[in-house]
C-alpha cells in the first residue's frame, strides 16, 4: 500500500483554545435544543390527544411505545457513532431532532406518531454524544483552564436539560394558543437547522482520527504501518473486535454493567419527579396545576444549579462516589417530599434537593460514562448506556401503572418507585471501578504528547 502520509508526517487535528470553546458553546445549544423537542412532545401530548380524540390510555400506550422505539434508535446510533466520528455523530443527532419536530407537525395518527417520535431518539442522545466529543477534545486542547476544569465546563453543557425544559415550557405557553401545537414543533425545527450549519466549524477529534487512519491501514493490509502509528500514539490495535463487543470486554465489562444498571434504576426517579412531576404535585401533595407548574420551574431552576456544583465537586473528588452520594442523597429527598412534607414551602425545598442531588449529578455522570471506555468504543458505551434510560422510563411507568391500578395513591407509588429506585441506582454506581479515568486516559495522554512533540 502506498500511503499519502507516512507516520512520521502524518498527524491529527490540533485542538485550540478557540476550538474547545466553541465546542462548548455548540454543544450547550445542540444538547439544549435536543431538551426542547424532548420535553415539548410531552407537554403538547394532551393538546394533540384532545385535536384527535384519543383516550387517556391511548395517550399513555403512544408515550409507552415512543421509549421502546427511542431506545431503540438510541442503541442502533450506538452501533454506527464509533465508525462515522464524532463531529457526524453530533450533526446526526442534532440533524434528527430536527426532522423528528418538522415530522410530529404533520402526525395524523398514533403509529406515525409513534414512528417519528422514536426519531428523537437521536436527539435525545445528543447528551452521550456531546460527552464523549468533549471528553476528548477537553483532555488534548492547549486551553489549560479548560483542562483543570473539564467537568465542571461540562456540567454548564448538561445544565442544557434544565434550560431546554424551562424553554419548552414557556413557549409553548406563548405559541399553544396562536399557532397550535403543529405550528410549535416547527418552531423547534430553527434552531436545529442553524446549529446544522454551525457544526461545519467543528473538528473531529485527534484521538477519533488515529483510530480512524490505523483502521484504514489494516484494512489495507498496511499492518507494520498501523503498529507503527499505534505505538507513537499508544492505542491498540484491534483487527475484529466490534464497538459494542468492546464494553463488554474485560476491563470494562464491570463499568459497563453496573453504569447501565444505575442509568435504568435512575430513571425511575426522572420519570416519576420529572415527567410525571405535575401528577404527583397536583394529586400526591394536593398543589393546583398553576402552583405545580411554579414548584416544577423553580426546581429546574435549582437542578441546574445542582449541575454546576456536582461537576466541580467531580474535578476534585472522585466522579463515581460524587455520583452515588448525590443519589442517595436525592432519593433521600423524594422520600420525604412524597411521605412527610406537608405545605408548600416544604414540598418546594425537598423537590428541590431531590432534583438538585438527582438531576445534578448527571454532569458527572456523563463525564464519567465517557471516561469509562476508550475511543474505539466510547460513543458506543456512553450511547448504549444512555439508552438504557428509555428503558427504566417503560419499566417504571409499568410499575407505576400498575400500582395505580391495584389502588395504590400517586404518593404511594412516587415514593416506592422514584425515591428508592434513585437510591438503588447510588448503590449501583458502587459497583463501578473507581481508577477508570486514571486507565483511559493514558491514551489521551499520549496523544497530547505526541502533538506536542510534532
């Protein structure tokens, strides 16, 4: 084979100051936006249930079935994220929530709805996508600031969640009445569209695109040339090994497992205080819709605050037990918001702590999901472990669902599935190894190094 750059000219992109900000800002936008969309189908479902006549069960089966077909497209772009790059990766998602909010304006009946929903899929995994992109681009960039604080700029990135659902809320309140729902998702597709445009700026990562030229040289049959550059950038080479076979490997398959265990036992606690958050204010706690709608603002208000703090905390301790305390921590909080809060004030300060410790903790999830694997594979496990949360969402509704139907109260169920399964989900990111970042970043590191000294 003859190559058009030997190893020893040969060299990846170098990440400035200027680069890693505006990915920063990018990727704060991109994953903002994605919110939006996110949150908004659930906020207009019962205007469009009430346009089409579709019962309260039949609403509750197309939100069901729209987290299976999430799930799914989350997973499948885990399967192709590690192959197309990063920078495609972020323009794929980003690219489908945009198509998945034009194509919801033009539902006409509930398996469309379901089909181009689970389309937001990709958008919803912008947040593992954004994590493994800075994640990398943070650990070579020459921005020393960023470096020493790479969790706790990130954490601003993940505050994109509470923002996106403080966003979705307020527009929809001024654009429901005039334009309808149809005319707000089309609303969402702007944004997306311009940030399309914006990412022909960005620069696929260094350590993406030596994985990406020692691929192709084994592919070529290049092998002393694919070792040779393996070894300047100490990365393996693996001829056969898939993505997804990757995090399942030893020395990852523990992280892996646990991390997905935790993500699907957290989401209980995000469906039930987020997304069913008005239900249990307004029939758990007896709040009117109008003050439970002011306690949920004020909370999100708190819980991006929540992620600043833990993605400093994260910089300084250790992520993992940063994660688990904070999550125990919350479920904490819930336990006591469902069981012995009494009167506003009381129901606002532990629904508040609850998502402050709960929702805030994911800036260093995030960041610690990408540490946990290397870049062969680390679109794929952050995006594999990241779906998973589609599915603790289907399982706890079941849950809830069914409890509501044996006659259990809203409070009841709030505080056996949101509250202890948020618990359950600090004890289960025990599980993981706490030395991870120390292990994968070493690649990183090399290839700093090797930057630098070219």
């Amino acid at each position: 084979m003859t190559t058009t750059a030997s190893t020893a000219t040969w060299k990846p992109n170098v990440i400035t100051p200027k680069d890693a900000r505006f990915a920063t800002v990018l990727a704060f936008f991109a994953w903002t936006f994605a919110v939006y969309d996110f949150v908004l189908f659930g906020t207009m479902l019962p205007a469009m249930a009430k346009d089409f006549g579709w019962s309260p069960a039949t609403s509750t089966a197309i939100n069901t079935w729209v987290s299976v077909g999430t799930f799914v497209v989350a997973i499948l772009l885990g399967l192709v994220a590690d192959r197309i790059g990063r920078k495609r990766g972020m323009m794929l998602t980003i690219g489908g929530t945009a198509l998945a909010s034009v194509a919801t304006a033009l539902t006409f009946n509930p398996l469309y709805l379901i089909g181009v929903r689970s389309i937001a899929g990709l958008g919803y995994s912008e947040q593992a996508i954004n994590a493994t992109y800075l994640n990398e681009i943070y650990d070579v960039t020459t921005d020393k600031f960023i470096k020493r604080n790479r969790g706790f700029i990130y954490s601003i990135v993940q505050g994109g969640w509470p923002v996106g659902v403080l966003l979705s809320a307020a527009l929809a309140a001024i654009f429901l009445p005039t334009i309808g729902w149809r005319g707000s998702f089309l609303v969402a597709t702007f944004p997306a569209i311009l940030l399309l445009i914006m990412r022909r700026r960005m620069k696929e990562t260094p350590q993406f695109q030596v994985q990406q030229r020692i691929s192709s040289l084994v592919k070529a049959g290049d092998i002393g040339e694919a070792n040779e550059l393996a070894a300047v950038y100490n990365v393996p080479v693996e001829h056969d090994r898939t993505p997804l076979a990757a995090i399942f490997a030893l020395g990852k398959r523990r992280n892996t497992i646990f991390l997905s265990l935790a993500f699907f036992m957290n989401w209980f606690g995000t469906l039930t205080f987020s997304i069913l958050g008005t239900t249990v204010l307004t029939e758990g706690k007896h709040v009117t819709f109008t003050n439970a709608l002011i306690i949920l603002i004020l909370s999100n208000l708190v819980a991006f605050f929540g992620y600043i703090f833990h993605g400093w905390l994260g910089d300084r301790f250790s992520r993992r037990n940063v994660i688990a305390v904070a999550w125990i921590l919350g479920g904490i909080s819930f336990a006591i918001m469902t069981t012995l809060a009494q009167g506003a004030v009381m129901v606002v300060l532990f629904m508040s702590l609850g998502l402050f410790f709960q929702i805030g903790a994911y800036s260093a999830l995030l960041y610690f999901m990408a540490d946990s694997f290397d870049t062969k594979s680390r679109a794929t496990g952050t995006t594999f472990v990241n779906a998973l949360g589609q599915i603790g969402a289907v399982v706890g509704g079941i849950i809830i669902t069914t409890m509501l139907t044996a006659g259990a109260d809203i409070t009841t169920a709030a505080f056996i599935v949101g509250a202890l399964g948020t618990v359950a989900s600090g004890l289960l990111i025990m599980g993981c190894r706490k030395d991870v970042p120390n292990v994968t970043r070493a690649e990183d590191a090399a290839i700093e190094a090797a930057l630098a000294a070219k």
